[in-house]
C-alpha cells in the first residue's frame, strides 16, 4: 500500500544531533535547519516495514566529511564557481585536456584518498550488517562506503576494490584494458615530475583541485606501461555511459527490494534516475533524505529535508 506523500521540512525549534563529519566539512553542507523528532519517527516508520531495503547515495552524503559536491545551492561548485567536470569526450581527445586532469589530480589525490567515512557512511554500513539494507548504490567516486566494508555495494560511477583490507582506487588503460592501483600512479608522476611544484587548492568531487593553466604546462603524464596508452581514472566521466552489465545488476537487485530510500542526491543524472523510475513503475515505495529539491520528488511517499548524517544516525535499523 503506497502512503500519502509527505514532505517533510524540519522546524526551527529541532534539537541537533551530532554527526561525525569531519572539521570544516560544514563549509560545503547547504544552509538547513536541524530534523525534527517527527521527520525522524516517519522515516523510522518507513524504514521498518522494509526487509529489504534498497538505498541510492549521492554526493550530499560526502559533503559532512569534507568532499564538497556540484549542485548544492549556495555552496555547490557550480554556485560558487565557474569549475565544471571533466567531460568524457574531451578526455579522451585532448591530451591538454588529460594533462589538466591528471596535473590537478596529482595534487589533490593525498587529500581526497584521506577522506574519512561519516556517521551517515556508519548507519547504513549498520544497517546491512543487520540485514536491513539488501543492496546500496553510490553515485560517488570517493570509496567512502568501501571504507566503512560494505559488501552488498555497486558504485555506479567509480569503481574501488579490496586490496589487504584497503579500499583502492584504480585506473584504466583505454588501449589495452590494463588495471591498475591508483596510488601506483601517485608513484609514477612523483618520479616523472620531481621538481613539479603546485600550492593546493580546494578538492573537487572527483579528486582534482583548482590549478592554474600555466603551472600545468610542464607537467609530465605517465603512458600505461604495458602498451604506452592512455590512462584514465576508472569512473564514469560526465557524459560517459555506466556499463550496461552494471546496470542490469543494479536492476535485478532493485527487483529483490520491497522499497527505495534515497540519501544525499538531486538524481540530476539519468545514470541514478533511472533505478527511481523502475521503482515507479514498479510501484514500490519510496522515501528521499536530501536538504535540496531532487528530480524523483513526484515519486517520493515521504521526503525528510536535512542532513544526512543527522538524520541517519539517530534511526533504528530493525
């Protein structure tokens, strides 16, 4: 039975839960007011009556522990700046284009990589322990729920392995298919440019930093070391397609769920969407976390406005 839809925006007189966000990540989460006791109990209640809950996350989850995202109002890159995200098409074709890249995420990788799961990340890592969560799909490339050792997880736009128990980000040879370990390739361009100096400056989303074109001239971009290609971070560029084996995966594991909770995402992209409109036709119910608008409201039974981390950490899986 499908609930009155509800949307749900905390009152200003809500008392704060704490989150285990990092310091200062509080620069990159969207002005809201604190979540009510009664959103929480709503959502509680939604929570409950699933056994086997399939959740999406996006880049809000990230923002408490100190990623900033694309779209947030008001502190979003987008909104705060003229930075715009690599482009498939123009990775793969310009070599000025993946020197840019590669010069800005040589920079930015030592803080990216050291970004820590939150209390959002931990909740729902709990909630799979205690077989509430049946499968999680992150719109991410931060590897911040392979940190925490989900198991039952499909990143959707990046892929991240276990390699002795520590979550590694890799990267593609687009000529022969080779896969490597990032922090493989942090070692290559340290060896390749050893007098290569750039002040950092503030962390995208996807790992690279704010550099100016002039300090990027002269740095120097490994080849794949089996066949001289071109390598390429494994993630889902913007206007890049995700496998279609992903995909059908993802859909098989959304027919395994009996409803759909949304965390921290405006599900601007179709590549994230699409699972929402199967769960439309699908008639299955669906709840969405998220301080902003997002583009599945019209689907949504129940949305709870605030922060992620706030919000998850103070429910009951069970």
């Amino acid at each position: 039975m499908r609930l009155p839809r509800r949307l749900l925006t905390p009152p200003p007189a809500a008392v704060r839960r704490a989150s285990s966000g990092s310091a200062g990540a509080v620069s990159f989460v969207p002005a809201c007011s604190t979540t009510d006791r009664r959103s929480v109990e709503r959502l509680q209640d939604f929570v409950s009556r699933a056994s086997r809950l399939f959740v999406i996350s996006g880049a809000g989850l990230s923002t408490e522990s100190g990623i900033p995202d694309y779209r947030s109002e008001g502190v979003g890159l987008y909104a705060r700046t003229d930075r715009r995200p690599m482009q498939h098409a123009e990775f793969v074709r310009s070599a000025k284009s993946r020197q840019r890249y590669w010069a800005r995420n040589f920079v930015g990788w030592p803080q990216f990589s050291s970004r820590q799961p939150n209390s959002a990340h931990e909740a729902l890592r709990k909630w799979e322990q205690r077989g509430k969560l049946h499968w999680l799909v992150t719109q991410n490339v931060d590897a911040l729920h392979s940190k925490t050792g989900h198991e039952r997880l499909t990143e959707l736009h990046g892929c991240a392995h276990r390699c002795v128990d520590i979550c590694v980000l890799r990267v593609l040879c687009l000529g022969c298919g080779d896969i490597s370990p990032r922090t493989e390739l942090q070692t290559r361009f340290v060896a390749l440019n050893p007098d290569w100096r750039a002040q950092t400056g503030e962390v995208a989303p996807d790992g690279d930093v704010f550099i100016e074109d002039e300090l990027v001239l002269n740095f120097r971009v490994p080849s794949c070391e089996n066949c001289g290609g071109v390598l390429k971070p494994e993630v889902t560029f913007f206007g890049d397609t995700v496998n279609k084996g992903t995909v059908q995966f993802v859909h098989d594991r959304l027919g395994e769920s009996d409803a759909v909770l949304v965390v921290g995402s405006s599900l601007q992209v179709y590549s994230g969407y699409r699972f929402l409109l199967a769960a439309g036709d699908r008639k299955m119910p669906v709840a969405i976390v998220n301080i902003g608008s997002t583009r599945a409201d019209h689907l949504a039974e129940l949305k709870v406005i605030g922060r992620c981390a706030e919000v998850l950490s103070v429910m009951r899986p069970l």
